[in-house]
C-alpha cells in the first residue's frame, strides 16, 4: 500500500516554484595594504584630510560629491570611510592620486548599494521566499560589516533592516495563507476519505475504481498536513480504497466462477440442441427446445466471447429445425385446404339448423354432420380457430336449447319452485294479520315494520311466481 509521502511527493514538487537564483555575491575586496609605520613627523601631516578637487560624478566610478562627503583620502594614499562612529580605513591606494583612490573605493560602494537595490526589488516583488530573503539579507549584512567602500553604509544597512520588516510581513501573510490553504486542503481531504467510504460499501463496480483513482489525484495534488491529522484522513482514504477492491475482487471471482459454471452447462445445452435439430417430430422437439431456452436464460451468462460463439450454435440447431417444421407444415397446409372447403360446406349446412325449432330433428342432423366434420381431416392452421368457431358456435346453441327443455322438465325443480311460492303465500298471510293487528292497537312503528316486510315477500312472490310459470 502507497503511502502519504510517497503519493505526494511529486505532486509537491510540481507545485513548489522553481527556486530563484541568489544574489551573486561581491567580489572579494581585498584588504588594506599595509601601510609602513610612519616618522613622528609625518603622524600630524597624516592626521589631515588632504584637499582634493571633486570632479563631477555623472558617471558611476567617479569621484563626486558623495564620495567628498562620506570619505577622504590621507597623503600617504589611505582611504577612509566617515561613519556614526567616526572615520574608519578601508584601504590604501600610494601609487595612485586622490581622486583615483576616492573613485575606486566610491565605486565598491556602487556595488554594494546596486545589490541591496537588486534585492529590495526582489523581496518586494515577492521573487524570494521568506526564509531565503532574510538569509540574503543578513549575508548582505555581513559584507557591510567591514565594506571597503567609501558611501552611505549606513544607509543601506537601514535599507536592509526595512527589508527584514517587510520580510516579516510577508512571512507572516504567507503562514496565514498556508493556514487557509491548509485548511481548505483538510476540508477536501475530508470530502475525498468520506466519498471514497461511501464507494467502499457501494457496488459500482464499473465507475467506483475510476473514481477512486480520479480521488487519488486529487489527494496527492493537496499539500500535506499536521503529520497526525494527514496520517489519520490518509488512513481512512486508503482502508477505504482497500475495502473495495477487495470486495470488487470477491465480486469478480465470484461472477467468473458463475460464467464457468454457465459455460459448462451451456455447452450441453448446445450439444442437445444441435443432436434434436433433424428431428421431424414436431410437437414434442418443439417442447423440448422451448425447455432447453428456459435452462439457456436461467444459466446466466459465460465468458463473453464464448457465450456469443455458443449462442450462435444454439440458436443455428433451432432455427434448423424450426425451419424444417415450418417447410413441412407449408406442404400440409397446402394438402389441408381441400380439408377446409369441405367443412365450410359442412358448416353451412350446420348453420341452416339456427334457430333450432325441433330439438330431436336438429340433435340428429348435427351428430351427422360432426360424424362428417371429423371425416373430413385436418385443415391449414389458419383457419383452425376460425372453422372450430363456428362449429362450436352451432353445438352451443343446440346444447342450450336441449338444456333449457331439460330444465322446464325436471320435476324435483318445478316442486322447489312451488313449494317457494306457497312458503312466501303463507308468510304473505301471517304478515297481513300481523299488520292488521298492530294497526288496532295503534302501534305505528309495528305497522311499518310490518307494510315493509310485506313488501319485499310481494316482489319474491313475484319473482317465485315468474319461475314456477316457465315449467308451464
């Protein structure tokens, strides 16, 4: 399993700004040449400032008015810098006149004052990093220390000392920005550890690895945390990823187990299919392929390849026989349609007996023309539905007549239909009275209750009545 180092790695070091070049250092001044030990005489001689003629400094090397101001030059050619605590040698030029010496020393002082204005640019424009802007600064520092140059070193060391102010804001708004950053950063690695949860217990076995693989990226292109905070998300981010492929795994090994199983099953199912597909016995072959497809879809599928090669076969053995099936039920249709002309004229003679008005006449020329129907053979399978109809319709009716005689014969059941009309006659009577007296001793409510009763007796009577006259 990878870890958060090792995940992130390379996308910190995608994020991280290239690094920017240091300041080039000064070149190495070198040091005052020794200067031989002066005659007691010549001690207050060099005590004085000689008096030197300031060219006009338009360009830089030159001696001007700032190297007048902030330095000297003695007789015997030593060069002195003037600072808040007094005057101080940088060097000695004998050979060379004042002004010359004056210029070269003012010109290390161009140097240093070009580098402090370069790295003033730099840190201000936001080039350098916190960290390496003050170790700029306190290395730029140190070469002011002993500078040997004649200029303002005292204002370019508060020029400096500025800088490490505005170096400590712009540290300070970086540790602020990276606090946000950080906490946006722990925010989504929440959101990443919790979606990548609810992957794990999901079933999404298509787009759920494609997923966790896209919040991978997203991870590592998050900057790191509290190592403690980091580790715990990136724990809960990896079981997670862990869970489900394991899980995807088991799913998988299971669904191959299952298309091995398919396949083998299948592959007898083809077997019996190709060995049926000669066979002319129709009805029952039928029968059978339509068993071998139920076996077919409840197997479930095989590899897929090889589930669509064994289709194939499966589907080439039925199409053959049903295709011979079809052939020679095509030529007995053609050998059935003189079967059909006869009974259509078998038919018209059937139907001429509707209405039926003499039920022992009709029973006898049907059973004559079935007789005849059944002789006559089979008929197109088209036109079984239809003819079978119509046959059938002309038995049913006949059927309904010989019923309904049978009925209005029978009597077990004109003796209920009498005995229900004389019960309701009687129970008719016994309400009467019933009304009758109430009504004498002035009992309204009896009264109605009784008119009630004896409305619903007079239309059962009614009705009974009606069923007793059909056995007339």
């Amino acid at each position: 399993m990878s870890t958060p180092e090792s995940d992130q790695t390379a996308a910190e070091a995608e994020a991280a700004p290239a690094p920017t070049p240091p300041v080039p250092p000064v070149p190495p001044v070198p040091g005052p040449t020794p200067v031989p030990t002066p005659r007691p005489g010549a001690m207050a001689a060099a005590a004085s400032p000689a008096v030197v003629a300031a060219p006009e400094a338009d360009e830089p090397g030159e001696t001007g008015e700032t190297g007048e101001v902030w330095g000297r030059v003695a007789e015997d050619g030593t060069v002195y810098v003037r600072t808040a605590d007094g005057e101080r040698s940088v060097g000695q030029m004998p050979d060379a006149t004042a002004e010359e010496a004056l210029a070269f020393f003012t010109k290390r002082y161009d140097d240093l004052a070009f580098e402090v204005d370069l790295l003033e640019k730099r840190v201000r424009a936001g080039a350098l990093a916190p960290d390496e802007a003050a170790a700029s600064v306190k290395k730029v520092h140190g070469t002011l220390q002993d500078a040997q140059a004649v200029g303002d070193l005292a204002g370019l060391e508060a020029r400096l000392d500025q800088l490490s102010v505005t170096i400590t804001r712009q540290r300070e708004k970086k540790k602020a920005e990276r606090a946000k950053k950080l906490e946006r950063a722990r925010g989504e690695k929440e959101r990443i550890a919790g979606e990548a949860e609810k992957l794990a217990e999901s079933e999404d076995w298509r787009n759920g690895a494609n997923r966790l693989r896209d919040l991978l990226e997203e991870w590592k292109a998050l900057p790191r945390l509290d190592k403690a905070v980091d580790d715990a998300l990136w724990r809960r981010f990896s079981t997670a990823r862990t869970t489900y492929t394991r899980r995807r795994k088991s799913h998988f090994g299971e669904l191959n187990e299952k298309r091995d199983s398919a396949r083998s099953v299948k592959e007898q199912l083809v077997v019996e299919a190709e060995k049926l597909a000669d066979s002319t016995e129709w009805g029952p072959t039928a029968g059978r392929y339509r068993d071998l497809m139920r076996q077919w879809k409840a197997a479930g599928p095989a590899p897929r390849a090889l589930d669509e090669q064994l289709w194939r076969r499966f589907r080439a053995a039925q199409d053959a026989f049903f295709g011979a099936r079809d052939a020679a039920n095509t030529e007995l249709d053609r050998e059935f349609a003189a079967n059909a002309a006869a009974k259509e004229e078998i038919l018209a003679e059937a139907e001429k007996l509707l209405p039926v008005t003499d039920l022992r006449a009709a029973k006898e020329a049907f059973r004559d023309l079935a007789d005849r129907w059944d002789a006559a053979g089979k008929v197109p399978r088209d036109r079984i539905k239809e003819l079978e109809g119509r046959m059938r319709t002309v038995e049913q009716a006949i059927r309904g007549v010989e019923d309904d005689q049978w009925r209005r014969s029978n009597p077990e059941a004109r003796a209920r239909a009498a005995d229900t009309v004389a019960q309701l006659e009687a129970s008719i009577a016994d309400l009467e009275t019933k009304r009758e007296k109430a009504a004498a001793a002035g009992n309204s409510a009896k009264e109605a209750e009784h008119a009630s009763a004896l409305e619903a007796r007079r239309s059962w009577l009614t009705e009974a009545q009606r069923a007793l006259d059909d056995f007339s």
